[in-house]
C-alpha cells in the first residue's frame, strides 16, 4: 500500500539518501554527480513547483517533482522527475508515481507533460513512459556521457494532459 | 563590419534593451514577457558560461550566450540563444553571431550545440539554423501560447561540432 503525498521540508532527510544515490551514479539522470545536498534540495525541492513523497509501510520509497518546463508562452506545459529508492523498486512505485503527477499536474492546469532527458539506455523508464501513454517527439544523438555505456541518446518524450473533470 | 567580442558588465544598458523589446513581444523566446531588467541581466549574463555583442559603427546590434544545455553526462552540449537589435535585422548579425558561437563553444570544449525550443512560426530562425547545419531532432507539439499564432511547435535542433583544428 503506498501513500503519496506532498513532501515537507523535514522529508528531505529521506529523500536525499534516494537522490543521492542515483545522481552520484550517473546513469539516468542529467546532474552533477558530485551535488551538493543542498543543491540538491533546491534542484528537487525548493525549485520545484511541488514535490511529492511516496511512502508505505517501509518509509519513504520515492520522490517526485513537477515545474514548469518553460517560462511564458511555454508555461503550460509541466516537467517532472521520478526517484525510487534502490530497496523498493520492481513495485510499481514509479508508475504509480507517475499517474498521481498527471492528476497533480492537471490540478495546477498544466496541459501537457514534457520529460526532456529520458536516456535510451534507460529501458525501464522508456517502457513505462510509453505504456503511460508518453509520445517520443524527438531524439537528441550522442545526449549522455554514460559511466559504462558510453555516448548514449536521449529521447524527449511528451503527453497531452486533458483538464480535469 | 560586425565586430563580435566578449560582453563586459557594462555592455548590458545596450543589451537590456534588445533583450527588452524581444521578450516583451513574447513572440520567440520561452521567457516570461514581464522579465525584470534584472532576471534579464541573470538569465542572459550572470548565469551563462559565456556572454557577447556584436558591434557596428552603429554601436552593440546584438547579442547572444552559451550556456551549459545539461549538467553531468549531458554538459559536454552547449545551448545559445541570439537576438538582434529590430533596427539591425536582415544584415545577417545573427548568421554571424551563430558562427561566431560555435567557434567560441568549440574553444570551450562543447561537443554539440543544441536549441531546445525554436518556435515553428519563427521561420528564419529555423531556415538559418538549417541553413547552418543544425538538425531538427524533435517537435513538441502545441509548445508555446504565441500571442497571435495561437499555439505553435517547438524545434529541437542539433549540430555536432567538430574539435577546433
């Protein structure tokens, strides 16, 4: 059973272990992978239009952000960002995830959701993003300094958000 | 003669102004039309990796960035963005500056350069980009509110650049 829900400031004491993780890896996600906590916590949290924390009986399992992708007349259309923890993946946690930032995205009238970075060689990601419904509208070559894949491409991936009703 | 040199703080009175009129027509850059000088000065100036002007006889008829497009795996892409004074259009400044540019991210040791959001409705910009040699590697559907277009694409464009000889 998983609960999510708008992530206070304390939560980041969770949160950024799950971050932390997965940028000082640096295989999915286009950061530094030496960042800094706080920055980190300006990137995830304080920058972000809101951030959420997905939580069961085991703690904190995941994390999402949605901002605004561009300014002005692109200010419609949302970004967001997915993070489950090492420990509680295979679950269903980022699908689930993902389904409550269309519903929250809607809430705050965003009209579409954008992922502009989503690497090739992240299979699991580009799966799911499809099966949710996410379109590929572009394909940026040689995108990603991977550790161990080498120069690896990024797909900009796009959903259209009908309002709420 | 155009002269194309790196932008001194001072430079941005001639800047804030060809900044100024751009992003309060809202028409081509994803940048909010209220921007405040000083947003202005952090976006264009402070924040970029590199900042310069084009020079005539006329005084500063342009000015564009380089800016890191994406940290870690993604930094070795540069992004710039370009603008031309409306009294100093159709002289090819921005032909020059763009060259200028990949010159200047070449020495900065930029692999690519890419341009995340080239309105569609913007139709020089995107025949000189071409022209160029940038590829439009992705569309985004409906991307931007345009004021009198209504809603218009968004281009992904892309070069590779080759190391300085």
């Amino acid at each position: 059973m998983v609960t999510i829900r708008p992530a206070t400031a304390p939560d980041f004491a969770a949160v950024w272990p799950m971050l932390r993780d997965v940028f000082r890896a640096g295989t999915t996600y286009a950061v530094e992978p030496a960042i800094s906590r706080d920055a980190a916590q300006a990137y995830w949290m304080t920058s972000a239009r809101a951030t959420y924390v997905a939580q069961t009986d085991a703690g904190i399992v995941g994390t999402y952000y949605i901002r605004t992708n561009q300014p002005g007349g692109g200010a419609h259309i949302c970004n967001c960002g997915y993070v489950v923890a090492a420990a509680a993946r295979g679950q269903g946690i980022a699908r689930q995830m993902c389904l409550h930032s269309q519903d929250a995205a809607r809430a705050l009238g965003y009209r579409a959701m954008q992922f502009n970075f989503v690497l090739a060689s992240n299979h699991g990601a580009v799966r799911l993003w499809h099966d949710l419904g996410f379109a590929t509208v572009g394909t940026i070559p040689d995108a990603f300094a991977h550790p161990t894949a080498g120069m690896v491409q990024a797909h900009v991936m796009y959903k259209r958000l009908d309002p709420p009703t």
